[in-house]
C-alpha cells in the first residue's frame, strides 16, 4: 500500500535478501542535527496538509497512502528505519536476534517503551499485534513465515518460523506492523479503532474526520528527549492550488505530496524530493464489459505513447515505468522479456479493429483529490482515441475511488500505489490481495512470487521471483504501468530535521522548529 497516491502507501526497512538476518540492533537515541542547522528545540507545533482523508486507522485494512502517512506518528513498531531506509534501527524492541538454524526470531523489549497512556508495552501486546497482522484481508501475507509466538517473559518475544526469512525483519518495521494494547487495552474493538492508543512519538487528540487530525506529545515515548514539537496539526486539503496558497501564506508548514503540475509555483529551496517508491498504472477490470477482451486491453497498452505521457501528464516529474513493481524495491529490476513501455499505434489500431470492442465510451476514474493521475488521465484520452478507443475521464474522490476499484464498479482507473518497505514481499502481498490492483486478474502468480521472496537466499533468487510474476503480469495485460512519479513534499523554512524518505512515510518524532 505517494504523493496523494492510493495503497492504493513507517518508517521504512530495507532488504539485502539474506543481509537483514543479522543480530542485534545499534541505540536508539535522537540523531544529531544535520550540518549548518540549529541545535533542536523543544516546544511548537506545525501544520501539515493530507490530500485526503484517512480511511481507517486500522493499519491492516488502510488502502489510503494519507493513512500511511499518519500512522508512524501514532503507533509504533518493533523495529524502525533510518528515512532513507537502508538501515534497521531498534525501536519497541531494543534487539533483536535471528537464528536461520532453529527458524527463530527473539526479540528484547525496549524497558522504556509504553503507550501515550502510560502502559508498558509488554509481549502479551505483541503477541495480540501479531494475532491481528497474520489475520489482516490486505497485508496478512506480510506475516506468512511466522508459525508461532512464544511470550518466555513480558519483555522477550520469540517468533518461530515455518523457514528462515530475511525480509521479515523490514516488515517489522513499518505501520503494518504497529504493535497495539493486548484485547485493545480493554476495549472493544469498535472503540479502539476510534481513537486508538500507541507507542508513537503523538497521540490522538481530536479528530474531525475528513477534515483535520490533532496529535500531542506522547509524555510516554521511548525514545528520551522526543518528540520535540508539542503538536501536529493535520489538515485534508484536497486542492492542489489551495495546498499551495497556505503554503506560501504560513498556513501550512509541510505540504505532503505536492502536486506535480503545482511543483514549479512553489519557493525552490522548499520542495524536498526522494527517489519514489511508487508506480502510475492503468488499471482495467477484466471480468466485465469490453475490457474482457484481452486484445482491447492489449490495444491500450500498445497506444500509450509513454514518454509523451510522462513530459505532457506527469509535467516531466517522472519516469518511464519498466515494472508494475515499484522500482525502487531492492530485487525489482526490468524484467527481460516483458513489452512494458511499448508503444505501436498501427498495432493498437489493428487489436481494436479485431476485438469485440463497438466503440462505446469507456469510463476512466482517477482521484480528484491531489496527487499525479488527474493530469496523466487527461493526456491519455487522446492517446486511446488514435487508437479508435473513448475514454471519459471522471475525477473520485480517493474514498470514491477506492470503494469503485474494491467493489470491481469501474472499466478503467488511473491510480498510483506505493511499497511501505523495501521489499517486494510489500507491493507483491498487496498485489495479491487486490487481485492485482482491482483487476479481477488471477492473484496465483503474485501469490508464487510472494512465496518466493519469502524463502529467497540471495538476491538473484529474489529477482528471479519477481521477473517470474512480472512477466506474468505482462501476458495477462492487465494493468499497465505508465511512469515513476517524483515524490515531492514541501517544507516551511521554519521547519528543522525534515529527511526526505523514499516510501514517504515518516517519523515527526525529530522535528523540531528553527530557534
């Protein structure tokens, strides 16, 4: 599950295939000030835009990247990253250690760490956490290896495993692994879910829902001296233009997902980029209408002309896509009998001459509410027409879109989904779950590939899986990758300790403002 994007996207993870079965974990204590910056003071508060709302604070069912977004700043994990990613960090456990030999993976509780209501987080809650995660509709393939959990005392933690896994350890870190109270501290479910407590940097203090989110201070954090602000102030501006006018007026200090067509009106030294860790692509439902006929489907993909599509649709903020996988991933690379990024209009022209498609109007969704898609959908109407094909483009809401897409109420969609961690088990496990983004296309590869990363041992296996199920995806012409979106965020001048981070998502437990 970018840039207001859809998981339909925290701290990422990394993986080096059999790298991160590693022992141990380094401190955990505050990073020092980046060069030529102020020491960080504590105290403030700062107001970042969402470009929607969330859709659920239940990290196992969120499909909304906003969610992903929000998240790492409520709940926390048992182990978290460095922003860029490459390097594990410890958090609610203080080590950890893997033993491939036994199939173990033993962790050690950070004493310290407790939720924003004063509660130790003991492993009695990661038992209960790990009970939700491995059940999850969306994200409980994440967790397939895990057989077992042994609690031997309240700070010690012990998973067994069906084989050793060295994309775990990533997995663990990020929000689809939040560790929650045990029985939901006592309440029900419902309750929780309303207003839950974690083990984050801030804790919940009102919410509007579509409209804005207040967090405080958790006084309980584990990590002594953070957070440094006293409070995030989250507000849901859907509209590019008005994201950029309380920008420049102080309304907002950070801007999450800039729009991409709005990225030039902002102060150049503001926006912040990072290698994305997302894909624009064209989804089509398979199982209904026109788009039932593989050579229709075919047509489309051959009639894009993509790097048109990426300097006109994406305002040149972007790449061409060579994967449906995000590229970014570590073990993603261009799959080598794949036709991704062909473009054949005489060949287009001729699959929709053959096919049973009459000419009818086909119905392209898109979110209406930020993000890159809205632009794309526009530029690739005309496109699709050389080919002989009608596209209508109709902006969603992303809670509109996403209930479409879940619900198989759609012919055509323009959404971009982005990995929480890299690892492919991520954007595969996702894949899977959304019968490959929505499509109604056989999950089986997918599933295989899935299976694959899991067991891997090196970093060619894991490419290997993941070429298999690209090339898969490739014959079934099912969804279309079209480019990598830049993933751009703004930040106030006044606002110290910001890191661009690849899957976007990030702790604001190190952000402070200038003295």
């Amino acid at each position: 599950m970018g840039k207001s994007a859809t998981r339909v996207t925290a701290c990422g993870a990394t993986l080096t295939a059999a790298g991160l079965l590693l022992t141990g974990c380094s401190s955990s204590s505050p990073s020092s000030a980046p060069s030529g910056s102020s020491p960080a003071k504590k105290g403030g508060s700062i107001a970042m835009s969402l470009g929607s709302a969330i859709d659920t604070w239940n990290p196992q069912k969120a499909l909304a990247t906003q969610s992903y977004r929000v998240f790492p700043q409520v709940y926390a994990s048992l182990l978290r990253s460095t922003p860029d990613g490459k390097k594990l960090l410890p958090a609610l456990a203080s080590s950890y250690k893997a033993d491939p030999a036994s199939k173990t993976l033993t962790f050690t509780l950070n004493p310290a760490a407790k939720f924003s209501d004063g509660k130790p987080v003991t492993s009695a809650d990661v038992k209960f956490s790990e009970g939700l995660w491995s059940k999850g509709e969306l994200y409980g393939s994440y967790f397939s290896s895990i057989k077992s959990v042994e609690t031997p005392d309240a700070q010690t933690v012990v998973f067994n495993l069906s084989q050793a896994d060295a994309t775990l350890p990533a997995v663990l870190s990020t929000a689809n692994a939040a560790v929650f109270p045990d029985k939901y501290g006592g309440r029900s479910e419902a309750a929780y879910w309303k207003k839950p407590v974690g083990a984050g940097p801030f804790m919940i203090s009102k919410e509007t829902v579509g409209q804005s989110i207040n967090l405080t201070r958790n006084p309980h954090y584990y990590r002594p001296g953070l957070p440094y602000l006293d409070r995030v102030d989250y507000k849901v501006v859907a509209d590019g233009g008005q994201q950029l006018l309380q920008f420049q007026s102080g309304a907002l200090d950070v801007v999450n997902g800039v729009e991409l067509e709005a990225s030039a009106q902002y102060p150049k030294d503001s926006v912040v980029g990072a290698p994305s860790s997302g894909v624009s692509v064209m989804t089509m439902n398979t199982k209904s209408g026109p788009l039932a006929d593989v050579r229709l489907r075919k047509a489309i993909a051959l009639a894009i002309d993509y790097k048109k599509l990426v300097a006109g649709g994406y305002v040149g903020e972007a790449s061409v896509a060579t994967s449906l996988l995000p590229q970014q991933v570590p073990g993603v690379t261009k799959c080598p009998t794949c036709t991704w990024s062909t473009t054949d209009l005489a060949e287009a022209k001729k699959l929709v001459e053959q096919s049973d498609y009459k000419g009818q109007k086909l119905e392209l969704i898109v979110p209406s509410d930020g993000g890159p898609g809205k632009l794309a959908a526009q530029a690739l109407a005309p496109m699709l027409a050389e080919a002989g094909i009608k596209v209508t483009v109709n902006p969603l809401p992303t809670s509109s879109l996403i209930d479409k897409l879940s619900k198989s109420g759609f012919q055509l969609g323009v959404i971009t989904y982005s990995a929480l961690a890299p690892t492919p088990i991520d954007p595969l496990g996702f894949l899977g779950a959304t019968g490959v983004v929505f499509s109604q296309t056989d999950a089986g590869p997918a599933n295989k590939a899935l299976a694959g990363v899991h067991t891997a041992s090196s970093p060619a296996e894991v490419s290997d899986a993941v070429n298999g199920f690209e090339a898969a995806a490739n014959t079934a012409e099912s969804v279309v990758p079209l480019a990598v979106p830049n993933a751009l965020d703004a930040v106030a001048d006044r606002v110290q300790g910001f890191v661009a981070a690849p899957y976007q998502a990030y702790c604001a437990d190190e952000l402070s403002i200038k003295n």
